[in-house]
C-alpha cells in the first residue's frame, strides 16, 4: 500500500510540470547571423530567457540572405513560418505587402519610452500608417586597413577618391591587392557599391514622386569609379560575399577593405595588435561629407496568435533591457551597434573583453554610422518597391555587367534603372 500510495503521489507531482511543458507557448526565431559563434550567443541569451520565463520556449532556426526573401513568404503561407524574423528595412516591405505584418507601433512607442530608439532606426520601418518592425542593430560600412601597411608604402589614409585609386595602385605589389572589393550578384555588392554612390552624389534612386532615377551621371560617375577600383582588387572578387573580403584583409593579401567590421576575424586569424587596425570613413568624391551605407536591423513579429505575439514582444523587450543588450550586440564585437540610448551606455556592450580592446575602432564606427544612408529610405519617405529591388540585387547586378560582361557604366546604369522598373510594377 504505501508503494502504491508513493507511486501516487510522484504521479502528481509530476503533472504540473508536464502540463506545463505541453502548454507552454512555442516561438520560432529565425535570423540570417549564420556564423557559429553568433548562433552559440543566441542560444545563450534564449536559454536565459527560457529559464526565466518557463512558460515561452523560444527557438532559434538560422537562415541566409540568398534564400530567405524567397523562403519566407512561402514558409508563411503554409503555415510554417516563424513567429520572429530578423529583417533590414528594404526585407520588410515584401512582407507587409503580402498581409503578413500587423504594426507594432504601440509596443514600439512603449519600449522607446523605456530605452529611447535613435528616431532613424524607427523611421526606417514607419510607413503607410504603422510601425512594421523593432529596431534592434545597427551596422555601418567603413574602410579597413593596417597603419604600419600605409605608413611603409607612404600612403596617408585616403579621403577622396583621386586619393583612393592613388593608395590602392601604389599597395598593389607583391602579391597584395591595394582594395578589396566584390563583384558578386549579392547583398554585400549592393552595400559596398551604394557606399561609393552616396560619396558620388548619387545617394537617391528615387524621385520625390516615386519614380526611379537611378540612371543619372552622378550614379554612372560611381560605377566609372567603383569599377576603376576594382582593378586592384583580387580575381576572385567576382565572387565574394563578406567572408571572403574579411579573410583577405585578415591574410594581408588585401591592404584595404570595405566592410562594416573585420575585429573580429582580425583578432582571431591575424596580428590582434588593437593599436595597428586602423578604420576610416568611406572617401568622398572631392573629400567633403563622407557618408555610408547604415542599416538599422530590426525584428519583425510576424504570429497571428496572441499568445505567441505577446511571448515574442516578451523575447525582444528581454533582449533591449541594458542588461541583456550588450551581449546580444557582442555576439560579434564592433560589427553590431546599439539603436537605443541606454544600449549604448551598457555596461555589458563596453565590458566585453573585445570591445575593450578595440574601444577606438568601435568608437569610430559609431562616429562614421552618424552619416549612414540606405537606398529607398533617404529622401523622408519610404518607397516599398525597395524590396523587390533589393531581392534581385540590382545595384550589385549592374556592377557585374561591367566587370563582368564589359559594358560601359552607362549602358549598364540605363539597363539597370530598366530592370528596376520591370521588377518594382
């Protein structure tokens, strides 16, 4: 009898828990930060939240930028979608478009009461009436390089473009290439070439009436330059994503790179020596304001449940909270940058061993983002025909018609602006 009643009683002690593993609510994040070291510090901060909050597992399945515009809507449409998505501005229109967004405008304003967004990062997904995304990171473009390379070449660090091409020719030798540039039909082509566009005056591609002018003598004059650049950057470079361009300035076989952050690939596969990386804003045609590329990254709530919705909001105001923020940006140190004001004070984000050690650099980058720009999103107004542009990387694609194809820059610019037109009716 008093096994029986033993028995009993574990039996009961154990249906709480068991029903609570059977109710509690199930989110899915999905998000395009596939290195392995950023996943592990997801996983990190979403054990943290799960252990906190036992109700609400949350989930992480990663994803990449070559599939996910596609994937998405499909993956949404039979049901099978995640309740998260981590987006950039010009991402989220396709998804708006297709119903699949409710705005967040309310949930927006009460966590900027508590943590103050910077306004760009909000404004970048608030259009047609609503608030479409939480603003959670931001990433700049910047010029990498190593001060002991340009200082035994005699090169000074460039600030216009004349200045550019000089350094890159005269750091092209001994198997080195002066610049490190892509080529590819891809995301990273599109950053890297708006960045030499909004230092040529040819930020805008929209006009103030939604028509496109991307096909204009200042966006030619960029190409004409970007593809001059080119020539000292490595054969492959055709193909290149991020990756590669990281490796190659890591390697010292590229002596400048454009790329929103190489700390981290710098300190682990080359010298480390904090005091020699140097970064620079992105020259400028005739070296006056130097601007770039900024996207301001954000979380998209995509559940049509409530309860999901409402464990979501829980799962992003987790992650804005000081304490928790800091190592959410650091899962890669000096390539994410706080979008709130206490995020930027946190102890967490300046504490890190890495950050503390290149403080310099990312200080820079946070000065140089102050002046970031994003096609589609520059003029006070928000052209949701962005997406389906940036989907088929067309700026990246009108590139490769010169390097690749041989067109002049501007046969390639006019077909470009056409393939813009067909894609955004």
């Amino acid at each position: 009898m008093k096994n029986i009643l033993k028995l009993a009683l574990a039996t009961t002690m154990l249906m709480p828990a068991a029903a609570l593993a059977q109710d509690a609510v199930e989110v899915t994040l999905w998000h395009m930060e596939q290195p392995p070291h950023r996943v592990a510090r997801v996983q990190e901060l979403i054990d943290a939240f799960n252990a906190a909050n036992p109700g609400i597992v949350v989930k992480q399945e990663p994803q990449n930028w070559g599939e996910v515009y596609a994937k998405t809507p499909a993956a949404l449409a039979a049901g099978q979608g995640p309740d998260m998505l981590f987006a950039i501005p010009d991402f989220t229109p396709i998804l708006k478009d297709i119903g699949a967004l409710t705005s967040v405008e309310d949930f927006v304003k009460e966590l900027d009461e508590k943590h103050d967004f910077v306004d760009s990062t909000v404004e970048a997904y608030s259009y047609d009436g609503g608030v479409w995304a939480v603003p959670l990171y931001n990433m700049a473009m910047n010029l990498w390089y190593r001060k002991s390379v340009l200082e035994a070449a005699g090169v000074e660090v460039p600030t216009t473009w004349d200045e550019w091409r000089a350094a890159a020719e005269k750091l092209s030798v001994d198997g080195v290439s002066g610049m490190g540039l892509p080529a590819n039909k891809q995301l990273y082509t599109d950053q890297t070439v708006y960045s030499v566009m909004v230092n040529g005056g040819a930020t805008e591609i929209y006009n103030e009436d939604g028509t496109l002018r991307f096909d204009n003598p200042e966006t030619v004059g960029a190409y004409e330059f970007y593809t001059d650049l080119h020539q000292f950057s490595p054969a492959d470079s055709t193909s290149w994503t991020w990756g590669e361009a990281e490796a190659c300035f890591s390697s010292q076989t590229c002596a400048m790179v454009m790329q929103f952050s190489v700390i981290a690939t710098y300190d682990t596969q080359a010298e480390g020596d904090a005091s020699d990386l140097g970064v620079a804003a992105i020259p400028s045609k005739d070296g006056g304001e130097h601007n770039t590329i900024s996207y301001a990254n954000a979380v998209m709530l995509l559940s049509t449940d409530e309860a999901k919705m409402e464990a979501s909001k829980k799962f992003v105001s987790f992650l804005l909270e000081p304490e928790n923020y800091g190592r959410f940006l650091n899962m890669e140190p000096g390539l994410f940058m706080p979008v709130t004001a206490d995020g930027a004070e946190a102890e967490t984000f300046w504490s890190d061993p890495m950050v503390e050690k290149y403080r310099e650099q990312i200080e820079t980058v946070i000065e140089n983002s102050q002046n970031g720009r994003l096609f589609g999103f520059t003029s006070g107004r928000t052209f949701p025909s962005i997406a389906a542009i940036s989907a088929q990387n067309i700026i990246a694609e009108t590139l490769q018609s010169i390097v690749v194809s041989g067109q002049s820059a501007a046969e390639a610019v006019a077909a470009g602006q056409a393939r813009m037109e067909e894609v955004a009716q």
